[in-house]
C-alpha cells in the first residue's frame, strides 16, 4: 500500500532526524562541560590570588598544596577540629585530624559516605559518560588512604560543581562527628 510506505519512509527521516539531533546536543553538552570547568578553574585561581594578597594566611601544611588550592579546617558543630581540607578545582583533600578515630569498617563511612554519598555520584556520572553527556575521565571517583586500620585521609577527584563539593563536605563533617560521638 502507497500509504503506509509513505508514512514508513516519513517515519524513518523522522528517526534520523531526532538521532542527529540527539548526537547534535551530546556534543554541546560536552563542549560547554569542558568550557565550565575551564572557567571553574580560572574563577578558583583568581579567588584565591584575591584571598591571598588580600590577607596573608599562615598554615601548618604537611603537604604542598596546588597553586590554585583554598585550605580550611573542618570543625563539628560544637567546634572540634575534624579534618584540614584542602581544595583544589577538581580536587578535595580532607586530611583526617588526629584525635577522630575513624576505622576502615566503621558503619558511618561504608554505609553512609561511601555507598550513598560517593558511590552513588561516582555512578551517577558512569551513566553521564556512557550516555554521551559528559567526557570520560571527568566523572568523579575517589580514594581512601589508610594508618593501619583508621582512616588517615579522603580524597575525592572530579566533584566539578558547587553544589557537589558542598554536600561532599557535609557529609565527610557528619560522618566524623559521628566517629567521634561513638569513640566516647
């Protein structure tokens, strides 16, 4: 029937048509994920020269930190030192103080920071890369390195928006207040 070879064929240029498109985007969307993170990077840099000439700092740092790095210290709510935090514009660096007894098999870091905080992003952004929507290598991941059985500090590569660093933050800060609230 001449009718339904010709809603075939509209059909299939249709088709093409939405998956050039979809391709089109894909594309854009990496193109502007390069260009933000670009501009994430320029924007640390400057705010930290801003920081810097505005107001020497004096730190305690074991490490050298980036060029392009902002240093703070991760207190609880009642004011107790957590951990010294290094950032850099794809880089979190929390580097465990001493005194917070955080264990490898401890339930706030395996239940909570690393399956439902960063595993849950790490593969968030798997599915990103495999979907085409951002470039393979810039999905975050994340390392833990221990003192024997305790954790000594958290690294975490690829965070790349605001947001995600600061409920990163948050969750490293509730997971050693309650490291340290079981230690008593």
């Amino acid at each position: 029937m001449p009718g339904e070879q010709e809603k075939t064929k509209e059909l299939a240029e249709i088709k093409e048509y939405i998956e050039k498109r979809l391709e089109d985007l894909r594309k854009e969307i990496s193109a502007l994920e390069k260009l933000k993170a670009v501009i994430d990077e320029e924007l640390a840099n400057l705010s930290f020269k801003k920081a810097a000439e505005a107001k020497p700092v004096q730190r305690r740092v074991e490490r050298p930190i980036p060029e392009a790095s902002r240093a703070r210290l991760l207190k609880s709510k009642t004011g107790e030192a957590l951990a010294r935090v290094l950032i850099s514009s794809n880089e979190l660096r929390f580097l465990v103080e001493p005194g917070v007894n955080l264990t490898r098999d401890a339930r706030p870091l395996q239940s909570f920071l690393i399956r439902k905080v960063l595993d849950a992003m790490s593969k968030s952004d798997k599915e990103r890369v495999d979907r085409g929507l951002l470039p393979p290598g810039h999905e975050l991941s994340y390392e833990i390195l221990y003192d024997q059985d305790r954790v000594r500090e958290i690294i975490v590569r690829n965070f790349r928006e605001e947001y995600r660093l600061r409920e990163i933050v948050n969750a490293v800060r509730w997971t050693l207040e309650t490291a340290i609230a079981a230690n008593r």
